[in-house]
C-alpha cells in the first residue's frame, strides 16, 4: 500500500511539471518546428528547408497573442529581405561595398515596413539570399518556407493551445504580499520595545528592497496579461486581466506606505534616542495592528488571485473580516496616541503620521473602494477598447457579449444599473 501512494504520488508530481508553462511552451516549439520542416521538404525545392522550422521556432511564441504579431511581422521581414536582394543581385551582384550598401537597404527597409524587432531579419534575409548563386531560383524558396514556418506556428496555437501564465503571475503576487507580511511583523514587533536608529533604518532599507520584487512581479504579470489575449483557452481573458492588475496597483501602494512607515519609525527611533520607541502599552498595541494588516494584505493576495467563479466569496469575507479587527484596533491605538502626544508634544507629527499610514493601507485594502476601483478600470479599458476597435465592439455587442463580463459573478460586485 505504501508502494502505490509513493507511485501515485511520483505521477501526479510528473503530470504537474509536464503542466508547467516552460515545459509546454518547449514541447509546442519543438512540434511546431518539427511540423514545418517535414511540410517544407515536400514543398519546398531546397534540400534541407531550415528556414522553415526556424521561422515557425521564432513564430511560436509565449502567447497566441505575440505568435500572430510576430508571425506577420517576421514574413514581412523576410519577404522584404527577399526583394532587397533581388534588387541587388539585378544591379550590382555581391562586392564588399554593395554588402555593406545591402545592409543598410534593409536596415532602411526594415524600420519603414515596420516590422520592430524584426528588422535585423530583414538585413538577414537579404544577405543569405544574395549570398547564392541562382538567386532567384533560392528567393522565393525561401518566401516559400518562411511562409510555411509561420502558418505552421500560428496553426500550432490553434491546435495546441499556449500555455496560460496567471497562476504564476498569481504566485508571484501572493509572494510579494507574504514578504510585505513578513517586514511588518519584524517591524511590529521592534515597535514594542526599544529599538535603536540603525536597526529602523535596517527596516526602511528592507522597505526600499520591496521595489524589486514589485518589478518582477509586474514582469510576469505582464506575461500573463499577454497569454490572455486571443487564447481559445481561456473566457473573460479582460476581467482576469483587470482584477490582476488593480490588485498589483493596491499590493503596490501598500508597499509604497509601508515605506513610509518605516522612514517615520526611523526618525522617531532617531528622535527618541536611548527611549523606547512607544510606550509599553502603546507598542503592544502597534504590533497587533500590525500584525493584523499584514494578515489582510496576504489574504487580499489570496482574493485577487482566487478563481474568480471558485471561493470568491469566502475570500472576500475573511478579507472584511481582518480589515474590521484592525480598524478596531486602529481606533484604539488612536487613544493611545492621543495621550501620548499630550506627554510628548515635540514627536507628535511621528505619532499622527504612523496613525496616518495604517489609515492609507487599512482604505486601500477596502473591500468597497476595492469593488469600485476594479469597476471603474472594466469600464476605462472597455472603452479604449471600442475606441481603438469600434467595428469588433459593435459585433460584440450583436452578438450580445457586451455584458457576459458584468453579469459573471465574480465576488466583487456587479455592475451598477
């Protein structure tokens, strides 16, 4: 019986690694690849058509998204490349001087094409063409290939969807919010006591470090955003963007404040000297508010990345429940406050702006101004979205899609009449 769990067990861990984004985006290229170059020695008069392959390796990219734009810039790149060299064969053949008059034809060509990144593909394309003898008996084989790499990369996303990146956005979200966890309680817990001017400033400088982790986490959101886009595989890619990022945006502020936070800890620990940094009671009472903001910030991580139709509500409630407790011990660590300043009026803008920043994280993990801001964004990208592309919205709403993102229940709220 122990051998069959610790078989099952090695299974179920080998299907969810062949699961992994990375692994299924590796399998899609090397079929992709493998497809076209079999396709193209039917087709195409070249021996060995590596062209072929090497364009549907380059098409076939993270998202189905990047895989159609990238396919339709990277055959005009080529096929430009193509008619550059052909021109050049007609007029001057290959000398060191014409190569060099070649390259910046089609660097030229390239930026003018438009085709972005591609266009070092262009010069590319050019040279290998004009660099064979029977030119124009190789530059439309190699149209021909390219052509072939690229319908084969764009089929492959049909057939074999592209792998979704929001649950390691989701991840990365959730790991950004346990590290802001872990500072404030590092911090709450100095509050309590006496804690000297280095070592609050060790903690701003932690605070400071938290903008990496923001930058990465923006990185693979970013991604996610991207795998949403024309994926067969996923509905209501819009609101699944929306609600990542609003809920990054807050995660954001949150550190922004907590930054703060610390720089007013660290003058108050300056100002204070060999004193302790509250009053006993008093910084008992900041390390449990901290300590309960830092349980929100996780559990709101845990809301934006729940599955919107799957917990939702039960996420929402434990996240108002949390915020309840800390504004009530908010309130009371005001009094506290209060009565000290009367003792020590020269520290009371420390005191009123550690009051000041609780408040700000407390307001911005809100349910309520939460529903609002993520409304709000639905309604501001909706309607770039008809600007940019007025005749698909109009079809959209024939076919009377419009509303299937409001009408979803996602534990937000629903639109507004």
């Amino acid at each position: 019986m122990h051998d069959v769990r610790e078989r099952t067990a090695a299974l179920g861990r080998l299907v969810t690694r062949y699961r992994e984004p990375v692994v299924v985006q590796t399998l899609r290229s090397a079929t992709a690849a493998t497809i076209a170059y079999v396709i193209a020695l039917r087709l195409s008069p070249e021996p060995a058509p590596l062209t072929s392959p090497l364009t549907a390796l380059l098409v076939v990219q993270v998202t189905f998204y990047a895989t159609l734009t990238n396919g339709i810039r990277r055959v005009n790149a080529v096929v430009a490349g193509v008619l550059v060299a052909i021109a050049f064969s007609l007029l001057v053949g290959l000398t060191w001087w014409s190569l060099a008059l070649l390259i910046v034809a089609s660097l030229s060509v390239g930026h003018l094409v438009r085709v972005n990144e591609y266009v070092a593909e262009v010069a590319i394309s050019a040279m290998l063409v004009l660099g064979v003898t029977t030119v124009g008996f190789t530059a439309w084989a190699r149209v021909v290939e390219t052509l072939i790499g690229a319908v084969v990369g764009m089929a492959c996303n049909l057939l074999l969807p592209p792998p979704v990146w929001v649950d390691k956005a989701g991840e990365s979200i959730e790991d950004l919010a346990r590290r802001v966890r872990q500072l404030m309680l590092r911090m709450g817990e100095e509050a309590a006591g006496r804690v000297s001017w280095e070592l609050a400033a060790e903690r701003l400088h932690e605070a400071r470090r938290l903008d990496q982790h923001i930058a990465q986490v923006d990185a693979s959101l970013r991604q996610a955003e991207d795998s949403l886009r024309l994926n067969p595989r996923v509905k209501e890619g819009l609101l699944h963007r929306v609600v990542l990022r609003t809920g990054l945006d807050t995660l954001e502020i949150c550190t922004v404040v907590l930054r703060v936070l610390a720089r007013s800890f660290t003058d108050l620990a300056k100002a204070r000297g060999s004193e302790d940094l509250f009053p006993e009671e008093t910084g008992a009472t900041v390390e449990q508010l901290l300590s309960e903001i830092a349980d929100a910030i996780v559990s709101f991580a845990v809301l934006v990345t729940t599955d919107l139709r799957q917990n939702a509500e039960s996420a929402e409630g434990r996240l108002a429940a949390e915020l309840h407790t800390a504004a009530v011990t908010r309130d009371r660590l005001a009094e506290q406050l209060q009565e000290e300043v009367r003792k020590d009026w020269e520290n009371w803008h420390f005191m009123g702006a550690v009051l000041t920043e609780v408040n700000r994280i407390i307001a911005e993990l809100d349910t309520e101004h939460r529903t609002r801001r993520l409304l709000e964004e639905l309604d501001r990208v909706s309607r770039e979205q008809r600007a940019r592309l007025p005749r698909m919205s109009r079809l959209r709403e024939r076919l009377g899609m419009q509303d299937d993102l409001w009408r979803n229940r996602t534990g937000f709220g629903e639109r507004s009449p």
